[in-house]
C-alpha cells in the first residue's frame, strides 16, 4: 500500500509541476514585460470599440479570456475570398473562412496585438467581411503579400471584396 501512496502523491505533484509551469509560461507569454516589445512604426491604437475577425485559436472562450480577460462578445462571420492553410491565410477566389467577429475594447485589442506578436508574426489588416462588416484581421506576416494588398506607409491596408 506504500507504493501506491508514494505513486498518488507522485502523480499529484507531477500534475502541480505541469499547471504550474503552464501559469508561468502564460504570464510570460501574455503578460510579462518581456519577450515582446509593440514595434516602434506601428500606430498607436485608437481608443474607441474595435471589431476583430478570428479564425484560428482565438475561436475558442478558454482562449480569449486568457489573452483578453473577456469573451469579445462574438458572432459568427465568414471572411471571403481567402482559405485557411493551418493558422495562415491565403488569396483563395470563390472560398472562403468561418470564424468569429468579436467586439473589443482598446485594451483587449493591445493584448490581442501580443498575443499574435503584431508586426512581428501577424500585421492587422482591416477586411470587409461577407455581411459588409468591416474588422480587423490577424494574417501572417509572409502572407501579406499573398493576400494581393501592397500596405501603405503605415501599414494598415483596407481591402474590399466585390
């Protein structure tokens, strides 16, 4: 019965070194001053109500508490002319990616903008989606130039779908 024991509390130790862990590397991620400095060329966010378009991990509630520390009030949408190639966008005439419109404050929009490591991994771009709402879209930077948008100074493009 001692080994059982010793393995329980082995287990129950193994499991608080994972959650632990988890926590850390959260705060570290989403949190901390560290590990990601806002680029200086990127504009500053304008404080009003901003309206983002999320396809990828960001779907999911767990998630966005996390990062923003609410829900983002989402509806479902669907961005057209673009398919999803794992957590990357591409041109795509004639298809098209469901995910979420969520409505976020300027906050929550700056820990979305970490999050995604904004100007770094991602560029927000501002699209038009299928029911004429236009949001704010996370596509990766390499993937840019595969949307067809040539970004203007300050890098921030609006693109319409006919």
């Amino acid at each position: 019965m001692v080994w059982f024991k010793r393995l329980v509390i082995g287990a129950l130790l193994s499991l608080l070194g994972c959650l632990l862990g988890l926590a850390i590397w959260l705060w570290l991620t989403m949190l901390s001053p560290w590990f990601y400095d806002r680029p200086e060329h990127l504009p500053d966010i304008e404080q009003r109500t901003h309206r983002v378009f999320v396809y990828g991990t960001l779907r999911y509630l767990p998630v966005r508490w996390i990062v923003m520390g609410s829900s983002g009030s989402p509806r479902p949408a669907r961005l057209n002319g673009v398919e999803r190639h794992g957590l990357d966008l591409s041109s795509a005439t004639g298809s098209h990616v469901d995910g979420l419109l969520l409505t976020v404050t300027p906050k929550e929009l700056a820990r979305l903008d970490r999050y995604e490591r904004l100007g770094v991994r991602y560029e927000r771009i501002e699209q038009r989606l299928a029911d004429g709402t236009s949001a704010w879209v996370y596509v990766r930077l390499p993937e840019i130039s595969q949307l067809d948008i040539a970004p203007p100074a300050h890098r921030v493009a609006l693109v319409t779908y006919l």
